[in-house]
C-alpha cells in the first residue's frame, strides 16, 4: 500500500494550466490568420469569437464552421478535426488539449495527482504463485490526497511460508497525471506516459500549422 503524504504541490496545476492555454492559443491564432485569409477581411467577420473548430462528428463541425469560409478551406480544416482519429476523438490530441483547456477555465485548475507507472513485480522465490499475484490496474494507478493505493497484491503457494530474504521485488515510478485524460481516452493512447500525451499534443499543434503552411502557402 502507498500513499501521499502531503498535499499534490499547486503550482504544477498551474503550470499544467499554462501549458494548455498556450496550446490552444496557438490553435486559436492560426484559426484567426486563415479566416483572413480565406475572406480577405481584416479584422475578419465576428473576429472576438473566432476559435478553432474541435468537433467529435461531421454534423457537429459544420454546425460550427463560419458560413464565411470557402468550400476548399472548409474542407482543409475538416481533415484536421479530432473524429478522424483513431478511436475517434478520445483518440485525438488537439480534442484533448481543447477539452482540458476548457475544463481548466471553468474549474479551480486541473485536477493532477500522482500516478504510478513501469509497476513491476519480481522474485525468485518459489513461494510466490504468479498465476494468481495481481497489480494494480494501470488506468486506476493514481495516489491521492488521504486515499491509500494497493499496488500488488502477492499470492503465496500453499504450504509456503514467505521469508524476509525471498527476494521478492516490487518497483515502479512516479509522476503527475490528469486521470480523465487516462481514463475516458482510448485505451491505447490513455496508456501513455503523461510525458508522451504531453509530448505529442505539441507535436498535433506544430503539425496542424503545417499541413495549412503546405496546402495554403506552398512552404
């Protein structure tokens, strides 16, 4: 069993909050920059409430998509949105990024806590039965506040007695998460490590500026 023994530090929330402001501010601003243009119209029209569409179904996206824009920008922003990913889009990066950005500004923060990953469980012994030992569920591995978490529960053989010096080795590490960001995605993208999510909703963001520099601009 572990638990945490202090509060989860709040600057990281804040941190973490930043982090996601920026991301879709950059989305945001590139929204901006291709309605002008596309309309040839700066300020463009209904500028104040201009931000990138992020939609979970063709019906929704051109629910939001402005009736200003052109077929063949319509269409070019149609092929960035986060249902075309794998799993749909709980699947999708920048549809997480706007989900949790949102959520972030109309919450005290993220709610991030510890998570536990790599859990391994190892021994020599022949006391242990592997067949029913159990570990954590990795989608359920979170230390929070005044909570208590079982990481592995060991089975011992009938007729063993464990000893101290059975070699048994339990090891994992730590780091910050947002569990709805592991457990409501898809399961082959909530296995990730926070650290990858993070690292690949930024890769989404610089790849979406170029796949409009390339089809728009020729750079």
């Amino acid at each position: 069993m572990v638990e945490s023994t202090h509060p989860f530090p709040p600057a990281l929330s804040v941190l973490f909050g930043e982090w996601l402001y920026n991301l879709r501010a950059a989305l945001d601003g590139l929204f901006y920059e291709l309605v002008v243009y596309d309309t040839a119209t700066d300020p463009p029209p209904n500028a104040g409430r201009l931000s990138y569409p992020m939609t979970t179904s063709p019906a929704s996206f051109h629910e939001r998509i402005p009736s200003a824009l052109s077929e063949r920008m319509r269409e070019f922003i149609e092929a960035t949105q986060p249902y075309h990913s794998t799993g749909g889009h709980l699947g999708s990066a920048l549809w997480w990024i706007n989900e949790l950005a949102r959520l972030d500004r109309h919450r005290r923060g993220r709610s991030l806590t510890w998570r536990v990953i790599e859990l391994e469980v190892n021994g020599p012994s022949l006391a242990i039965d592997a067949s029913r030992t159990r570990k954590c569920d990795q989608f359920a591995a979170f230390i929070r506040d005044d909570e208590q978490l079982e990481l592995a529960r060991i089975a011992i053989k009938p007729g063993f007695t464990p000893k101290g010096d059975d070699g048994i080795d339990v090891s994992w590490k730590i780091q910050f998460d947002v569990p709805e960001w592991v457990q409501r995605s898809v399961p082959s993208y909530g296995a990730w490590s926070m650290d990858d999510r993070m690292a690949n909703a930024e890769s989404t963001v610089h790849e979406t500026v170029q796949f409009f520099r390339r089809h728009l601009f020729d750079i």
